[in-house]
C-alpha cells in the first residue's frame, strides 16, 4: 500500500484546540495511520515538506448551490450548464474543500451522482422535496424540475442518504439575495427592457419591502429616489415598480414559511438536522420553531446568520437567542471579504465572531460570487477573533458533529479517519497548495492534477447504502 508522509508543517487537527508545530502526517491508504509531534523515519513513502505551511484536514462545506445539474436554488430554476457546475465544482475543491454540501434542495439521487463524478471532492445534497417547499417554488419559478425530482419525497431522499433537509427556505422564495440577482432584475427588464444589478435591485426591493419583507415595509419617497438614482423613473411608475417587486417577491413567501415547519416536523421524525435560510425575513419564525423544539434544538441549524437582512445589533441578538435555545449558528463567508458582489462588508460575520455565538462556517453563493471559507477564516484570524484551531475546527469537525450523515470519520486529523487533507501558506491561509482526498493528491502547486475520482470511495456512501449495495450483488448473483 502506497504511503504520504507529509512533514515540517504546522499541524491542525480540527478538533478546536490542537496545533502541533513541525508535525508529521502520514497516510496509507485512504486512512489516516499517524499523527505525531516527531517526524517519524518511515521507508517506501512520498514526502511533502510541509515547512511553513499548515496542515489541516479537508474542508467540509455545508452550504453551496450550483453544484449538480439538478434544478437551481430552493426555487428549483433551470440548472445550470455541466460545464458551469465542473467549474463551481472545481473552484470549491481548488479553494480547500473536500466535501460539500449541496443544499438546493430539490436534486435526485442521480443528479448527485452525476455531480460527484465531475469532481473528487464528495458531493451529497440536501432535500425539500416537501409539498409546502415545492408550492414555493412553482409560485416564483419551478422551471428547473422534472417529473423525476418531482416524485422524490424528503423522506425518500433521506433514505437514500442525504445527510439533512436543506435550505429550507431561501433568498429565492423569502426576498433573499437571489431576488436581487436574479427575479427582480428579470422582471424589470421584462417590462422596461433596462437591465438592473443586483445592488439596485436590492434597493428598490427595500424601498417596496422594508428589510423585513412586509408589506407595511412600503415608502413611496425611498421608491421614487431608487427610480430616479437607476434611471427608471420615466419608464416605471412607483406603483408599477412596487407590483413589479411584490409579484416578484411575495407569492412564495407564506408557502416558503409554512414550508419551515413542514421541514422541521419531519427532521424530529428522521432524526437529521434541517438548515433553514436565517434572515430577518424569517427570524421570528425560526425562533418560534426553536423556543418550541426542546431537546431537538440541536436539529436546527441557522443557515448564514451574518445575512445583509439584519442590521448588526440585530443579527447578534437573534443568534444569541437561538444559540442559547442550543440551535446549531452558522455564517457564511458569502461575498464579503474580496469579491463584494453586493458590496456589504464582514462587519456582522466578525461581530457574531466575537459574541462567540458561531458553529460553522459556509459559502452559501452569492451568483457564484463568494469568497472561499479560509478567505473569510483568514482575515478573523488576522483580526484577533479566533486562533487558528478554532477557526478550523468551525469549518470541519463542527460541521461533522451538526449533521454527521455528511461526513462520517472525516473532520479530524487523527489515526483511522478519512485522509481528507489540505496544506495551505502559513501566512496567507486562502492560498491553498495540496489538496489531499482518500489519500489521493487532487491538488498540487494550486492546480488541480485530479479533476475526478480515479475509483469509487466506499467511504463516501451511508453505512445502509453500503449494506444495501452489498445485499443487492448477492441477490443478482
Ligand atoms: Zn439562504
């Protein structure tokens, strides 16, 4: 069996504390048979010096869309190309992670196959094949869905191991980001032909909305000045432009909300943990569900907690509420740190930081505009928030323990698990140089020298899938 030996680097574990300086890694297999403070003698293996980098285990990314050929975002629109999803793909693997979450939620278990054939990162997906979750999406678009998503129920995905419900709600059905990028743009210009970015179109969904998504959130002045300041005001009237965004926004939004109570009833039933969009759209709701859940709190994870929705005191007071209620708090690096797709800067991701109030960290996709979670992890670290371990452990066996179907023995740098692992610089840590998945390098130099599994990783499927594949051979023979 083939051996890596990766030495002289900086050692994380994952497990929120441990940092081994000048450690040693070495994997057989697809295992992980040694982590040590000396650098061990051992013979027949490869080396990679690790001198001035550091060693952590995969990155397991909870929440990304456009990832499979399946239908787009909880709004189930048209998927995107093959060649689109390889590049997504690719981007997450070349930015550090080796398991990711695809949480538009209304893909097949073929869709998910597909996708993880495109890349050696794992890939397994979340569902809400719910009937109030499917209503929402028909009320702002549903192009994407075949009769083959159609038919799947959230029970009958779980069984086929997606590892949670997800994303229960989203900006598409709740007056979130993708409204912005995506609805409203498109239905202006269907009845002004103007084209609208994502930032004005925010605005104007302001202006008719409030923060909130409510219809008392109405301010005819704020309307005007949006037309004005984007050019609309001699091609749409106020009253025009405040349909034109309710019609947009508005009838998935009660479905979307009755649809998270139907997601959590069954999460209790299945016992697997639902990520719900956690915005101030759907903050009461989330709390409501939460002050109610008991023990099952820990089956609750609020998705992207940082989201542009809340203003800053308000974000950090509703994520300690929940927190306190024990619900898992997530926050997403979204476009915050380098790209600035819509422009809002990290000041409520390092403010929830500091409060110590956060689990996990993710991507989510802000139109595929989002910067990588060690971007995000870098400049908290540079900032004083987390040390480095912490901010690791935020991004692995964190996210293995809030929904452990995604990623079973992997999250840890320690004897028998998964080698998941990545090398990355020691004073940038968004450069990532090795990515390691089974053992295999996939990355090397910052390239990708792997672009897809070489064989098929028994690792990867649920323990019951494994057993059922195993049950099924015996039968055909
Ligand atoms: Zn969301």
């Amino acid at each position: 069996m083939v051996g890596l030996l990766i030495k002289n680097g900086t050692i994380v574990t994952g497990d929120s504390k441990t940092l081994i300086a000048g450690g040693t890694v070495l994997i057989t297999g697809s295992r992980i048979e040694a982590v040590s403070r000396r650098s061990t003698r051992v013979t027949r293996v490869q080396e990679i010096d690790a001198q001035g980098k550091v060693v952590i285990p995969g990155i397991i990314n909870h929440h990304a869309h456009g990832i499979t050929c399946g239908p787009l975002f909880p709004s189930a629109a048209e998927p995107l190309s093959r060649d689109q999803v390889k590049k997504n793909l690719g981007a997450h693997l070349l930015q550090g992670t080796t398991t990711i979450l695809c949480v538009d939620g209304f893909t097949t278990k073929e869709e998910v196959e597909h996708a993880s054939k495109l890349t050696s990162m794992t890939v397994k997906a979340a569902t809400i094949h719910t009937p109030k979750n499917l209503a929402a999406a028909d009320a702002v678009d549903g192009a994407g869905l075949r009769n083959s998503n159609r038919k799947e129920t959230a029970k009958s995905r779980l069984a086929q191991g997606a590892p949670a419900l997800g994303e229960v709600g989203a900006g598409s059905t709740l007056g979130g980001g993708c409204q912005d990028y995506k609805y409203i743009p498109e239905a202006v210009k269907c009845e002004t032909g103007r084209e609208i970015d994502a930032r004005q179109a925010m605005e104007l969904k302001y202006a008719v909305l409030g923060r909130h998504i409510k219809r008392e959130g109405f301010n005819a002045d704020k309307v005007k000045k949006v037309l004005k300041d984007v050019g609309l005001s001699s091609l749409l009237t106020v009253n025009k432009a405040r349909e034109i965004v309710e019609e947009s926004v508005l009838p998935p939004f009660d479905l979307a909300l009755e649809g998270f109570e139907e997601a959590y009833g069954i999460a209790v039933q299945c016992n697997v943990p639902a990520i719900f969009h956690n915005a101030a759209a759907t903050k009461d709701k989330i709390l409501e569900i939460a002050q109610a859940a008991g023990q099952n709190t820990r089956l609750i994870i609020a998705a992207h907690s940082n989201h542009d929705t809340f203003s800053l005191e308000e974000a950090v007071k509703h994520a300690k509420r929940l927190k306190d209620l024990g619900v898992i708090i997530d926050i997403a690096s979204f476009d915050c740190f380098i790209n600035r797709f819509f422009g809002e800067p990290p000041d409520i991701f390092y403010a929830l930081l500091e409060a110590g109030l956060c689990d996990t960290v993710s991507t989510d996709y802000c139109a595929g505009h989002y910067d990588s979670i060690l971007t995000a992890l870098h400049f908290s670290i540079k900032k004083g928030l987390l040390s480095l371990s912490q901010a690791i452990g935020l991004v692995t066996r964190n996210v293995v323990d809030a929904i452990p179907r995604l990623a079973p023995n992997k999250g840890l740098l320690s004897e028998g698990k998964i080698a998941d692992v990545v090398i990355v610089d020691e004073e940038n840590l968004a450069k990532v140089e090795t990515v390691i998945i089974g053992g295999e390098v996939v990355v090397r130099a910052g390239e990708i020298v792997q672009m897809t599994k070489t064989k098929p990783r028994p690792q990867d499927k649920e323990p019951h899938e494994r057993a059922k594949g195993h049950h099924s051979l015996g039968k055909g023979i």
